[in-house]
C-alpha cells in the first residue's frame, strides 16, 4: 500500500485532531459495544462474559491483535464478546444481547452530538482554534457511532442485524442452517462491507450534520 493513500497518512494531512479522534472513537465505540453485549448477557443469566475475562475495558481483549494491526494498516476494526445463549433465560434475550451493541454506538451517537452543540453554543468564550478542534473531535465520534451502528444492524453474519433477525424470525433463522451458510454469509459480508461501507459512512456524516443544525435550531441562541 503506497504510503500516499495510507489512511492515517490521509487523516493526518487532513487535521491531526481528525487523525486522533479517529483513533479514540473507533477504539472507544468498540470497546463499549461490545461491554454493552456483556453487560446485557449477565442481566439475561449469562456470566460468560466474566468467566472468560471480557468485562475489562481494554481494547487488546475486546479487539485482539488481528483488529488492532488491521485497523492501524487499513482503519479497519471489530470486536467480540463471548456469550453463551443456552444460558439465556428468556426467548428473545438472544436479540437483546445483540441489540445492546448498535443501542450503545446511539448513546454514543448523541452524547458526542449533544457535546458538539455544547461546543458551538459556547464558542464566544473559548478561542476559535480550541473550538474547530472539539468540533471536529465530536462530530467525528458522532458520525462514526452512527455508522457503525447502522453498518451492526444490517442482517447479514456475523453482524448484530443478523443474529437480532435470526432470533426472531425462525424463517430467516433456517435460511442460514445450509453447509453453504458460513460462505455464503462472508461473501456478503465482504461486498456489504466494500461497496455499502463507504455509502453508510457518507449517509452518517450527512445525517450528523443535519441533526446537529436541528439541534441547534431548537437550542437558545446563548448559554
């Protein structure tokens, strides 16, 4: 990969608040995303997310080495909790689990929303470098929870959509009980990911800004 098209590369000549806040959302999201699998496992009966060491807030357990390398290569990264779903009380506690996940990355989504309009209406009392910074900070931890929750929610494995869809449809379940199944699934995968990836991030940073303008259109015009 020409060290030109590097994303951090790319990032840094951008803004190197960029370059950061894409390094600590990314990290940050995932981690919390996958403590929110956890956390929603041990509440529907599940402890093997403390059995098996997850429930610490570093990125090395939740990540592993393969995600962190890849992710520094290509800013490409994932996550995984361990649950057990025999160990699940309820019938829909499976989707629950999943659903934790892409219902943080919107948490997320709102609080770093929620402090950009905190920047903006505060920016009369902080000089206007300090400002441009935080903003890029967190309209760029926004728009990165959104799209990674809405790329989560898409129904296709190993993603939440997918278990969320399988645990409640038996239909759908079945649809992926074929040997053919596992292939199937990563080959969309991959294609969702190549060609959908880029369509979902644009869609994010678009539907980021225009919240954050609805945001402060129905804020007080000082603090």
């Amino acid at each position: 990969m020409p060290m030109q098209h590097w994303w951090v590369t790319d990032a840094w000549e951008q803004s190197p608040i960029i370059l950061l806040a894409h390094v600590f959302w990314v990290i940050f999201s995932i981690v919390l995303h996958e403590l929110a699998h956890g956390w929603t496992a041990i509440r529907c009966g599940d402890r093997t997310p403390i059995e098996t060491g997850h429930m610490t807030w570093n990125p090395m357990v939740h990540m592993g080495p393969t995600s962190l390398l890849l992710f520094a290569i290509a800013g490409i990264a994932w996550g995984a909790m361990p649950v057990d779903p025999s160990r699940f009380r309820g019938r829909l506690d499976n989707s629950k689990v999943a659903l934790a996940g892409p219902t943080m990355n919107l948490v997320l989504f709102g609080v770093a929303l929620a402090l950009c309009a905190g920047v903006k209406l505060a920016a009369h009392r902080i000089d206007e470098t300090t400002a441009v910074n935080l903003l890029m900070f967190f309209v760029t931890g926004a728009y990165l929870n959104l799209a990674l929750m809405l790329f989560n929610l898409l129904p296709v494995p190993p993603l939440d959509g997918w278990r969320i869809a399988s645990d409640v449809s038996p239909w759908y379940r079945s649809l992926w009980r074929s040997e053919r199944s596992p292939a199937i699934g990563l080959i969309l995968f991959i294609a969702l990911f190549w060609f959908g990836g880029p369509k979902i991030f644009d869609l994010s940073a678009d539907l980021t800004l225009r919240a954050l303008d609805a945001m402060m259109r129905a804020m007080p015009a000082h603090i």
